[in-house]
C-alpha cells in the first residue's frame, strides 16, 4: 500500500506517522480508491478536527478532553470551532458545578419576572449568568421547589388587586 506524497513513495503508514493524521482516515480514503498523499489528506481531512494544533477524530477529541461525544458532534457539525465545541456552557456554572445564585436572588428575579418589570436578558446581565438560566427560573425548570410557593402567593395577590 505505497503512495506518493512529495515525491516520495511511502506507505499510508508512514504517512500517518509524518502527518500526524489517523491512520484509519487515512486507509478510509486509500480504500476509496486516492493514491496520492494530498488526495489522502484532503478526504481524511473531511472527518477530522485540529484541536490545540493536533488533527485528530472527534472520538479521540472527546477521549482527550472527557466531554460528551454527542454533544461534541453536534457543537462540530454546527460549525462551531473545536475549541469551544469541548466547553460547556462556563456562563451556566459555577465554580464545581455549584450554583452561582442564591436562593434570595432567585426569589426576587421570580417577582421581577413575575411583575414583568425587567426582561430576561437584563437580569441575567445583571447577575452574571445565562439568559437561560432565568428563563429556565421562570418556567420552573430550576429552583421551581423554591418559586413555586412564591408564584402561588404572587397569583393570590393579583387576584386581590
């Protein structure tokens, strides 16, 4: 199984060992019927991501920075840069995974929301996270144990009103 690549004949091998590509990419597209190295290089190049100046396949990459694999080929596929497609969301975080709002902060942007006196995008400014963190707030995804007896009290007193 030689190739040529810069005027050398090698075998796909070897040219995994100087490219630094997989060499089951490589062997894909040999088998696919390229015979030349730039024509090798270029179709492995289609499955492969460049990640800290090291080209690799989103498997590996998920190996090397133990993040999701789906979630991954999805960031990648979206067009997102490898870079970030291996973070999570860091404005959705604490520091080790803790919570970055305190029960009394969440309770107030609940009545802030409730009174429809501030939008989304403005408190989640204001207090340092995601905007889908409140909007999650607000439809009870998160903190709902601790909005949902606020939201009954706030329901009871609009009905006074």
């Amino acid at each position: 199984m030689s190739v040529q690549y810069q005027g050398q004949s090698m075998s796909v091998y070897r040219l995994a060992q100087l490219t630094g590509y997989p060499m089951t990419s490589l062997y894909r597209a040999y088998h696919k019927g390229l015979r030349t190295g730039e024509e090798l290089l270029a179709e492995a190049t289609k499955h492969l991501v460049t990640y800290q100046g090291k080209v690799m396949t989103a498997r590996q990459l998920c190996a090397a920075t133990d993040t999701s694999y789906r979630r991954v080929l999805r960031r990648l596929k979206a067009g997102v840069p490898a870079e970030k497609a291996v973070k999570d969301n860091v404005d959705r975080r604490g520091t080790n995974c803790a919570s970055k709002l305190s029960p009394s902060e969440v309770l107030r942007i609940y009545e802030l929301l409730f009174t429809k006196q501030v939008c989304q995008h403005t408190l989640a400014e204001e207090y340092g996270v995601h905007q889908s963190t409140i909007s999650d707030i607000w439809r009870h995804k998160r903190w709902g144990w601790l909005t949902a007896p606020l939201r009954y009290q706030l329901e009871g007193k609009a009905s006074y009103e």
